[in-house]
C-alpha cells in the first residue's frame, strides 16, 4: 500500500480521494448513465494514478475530468455550481503537484568534484576559460534555460504536466494569450512555454490564431 513520505505527498492523496469521492456523489445523481459511468471511471483514474506516484497520468485524467465536468454543466447534467467548485479543486490538485514536482531538493556538497578552470593569460589580462557571470555561453546564447532542448533536468513527466496545465487553462479561457498562460506557471521560463505550446501545436491539442505577434492568441482544438 502507498504511504506517503510528507506533507505534499499526504496533501496530493487526499485531495485526489476528495475529487473523487465528490465525483462518484456527483455520478450517482447523474440520470445520463453512461456519462456517469465516464465520470467514474476517469475519477478512480486519477485516485489510482496519484496513489502510485504516476503524476503526469493524474495530471492528465484530471484534465480529462475538468472538461467533463465542463460538458456536463453546458449540458446541464451536472449543476453548474457543483461543476465550478470541482474544477477549482481540480485546479488545486495540478498546482499541488506542479509545485511538488519543482520542490527544492537539498543541496549536496560537491566541494572538491571539479578540478579548477584553466587561466589564459591574453594582453595582460586573465580570462577564465570559460564566460562567467554574464550569463551568456561563448557564442553568446542565453544559457540561462535550457528548458526548450532538455538540457535543464526536466523529466519527460515533467513536461507532460506543465503542458496538461497550459491545456487546461486554454480549455478554461477559451482563446488564451502566452501571457495568460504565464500566470499559470508564473515559475517556468517564457522559453520553456514556448517549447511546450510549440508540443502542443504539433499534438493537435491547440490551434494557434494570429502571426506570432502580441494578438496572437491559442484555443483548444476542436
């Protein structure tokens, strides 16, 4: 059975098991059986992906929970209160992770790994071998984030829920700029965003309207 190490572990697992014991409530009033069947099947998903630590898979039937409920409402299954007070706990369940997932591990001493950079000595100046301080590699790119090729740690998983996040609030808005989209992950790099819209465009999952320009604005495909 799965016991959780700490605090966002315990916080993530409750919440999940709160999302879906709502679900099934809302289910049971639900006189449409086969989208009751859907809601159920799609709430224990997300109760069996977040109990065995598969957070991209929760993420992602959470997603998929989010835009029944959505339908449900529009179709007037589902009480639009009840739609709107699910989908914001939803919400907080994918901040949870997102947040669990960029936590700060502690830091280990690698005092004495690495051997010390060479120094060249260049009209009687001492350079480093390497550019320091300016953030900025040799050839002059930025080498601040490397979120857009990989190169930053990120786990596939990773970036499957920062673009399940970024899905979801395009859903939620309807047409959404990259600004609204920044302050759904107001942590992560304008290029690394930029790279999971660009995953996204090419999955059929969002369409983009507009030139590349500040009107330009994302839906979710249809």
């Amino acid at each position: 059975m799965f016991s959780p190490q700490n605090d966002a572990d315990k916080f993530i697992s409750r919440k999940a098991y709160e999302i879906c014991y709502a679900l099934f409530r809302i289910a049971s009033s639900v006189k449409k059986q086969s989208f009751a069947d859907r809601l159920e099947g799609q709430a224990l998903a997300l109760l069996e992906a977040t109990i065995t630590g598969d957070h991209a898979k929760a993420v992602l039937a959470s997603a998929t929970l989010e835009y029944l409920m959505h339908i449900g409402s529009d179709l007037n299954v589902v009480h639009p209160s009840n739609a709107q007070i699910v989908g914001n706990e939803i919400r907080n369940f994918n901040s949870a992770i997102f947040d669990f997932g960029n936590a700060a591990k502690p830091a280990i001493d690698l005092n004495g790994v690495f051997s010390a950079l060479p120094v060249l000595a260049r009209d009687n100046q001492v350079y480093a071998d390497s550019d320091s301080g300016n953030g900025q590699s040799k050839n002059g790119n930025d080498s601040s984030d490397n979120g857009a090729n990989g190169n930053n740690g990120n786990s596939g998983a990773k970036a499957a829920i920062r673009q399940s996040l970024i899905l979801g609030r395009i859903r939620q808005n309807g047409n959404c700029r990259l600004k609204e989209i920044q302050e759904t992950l107001p942590e992560v790099s304008e290029r690394t965003i930029r790279y999971d819209i660009q995953r996204l465009l090419e999955q059929g999952a969002v369409e983009r309207i507009g030139n590349g320009g500040p009107a330009t604005y994302y839906k979710a495909a249809a």
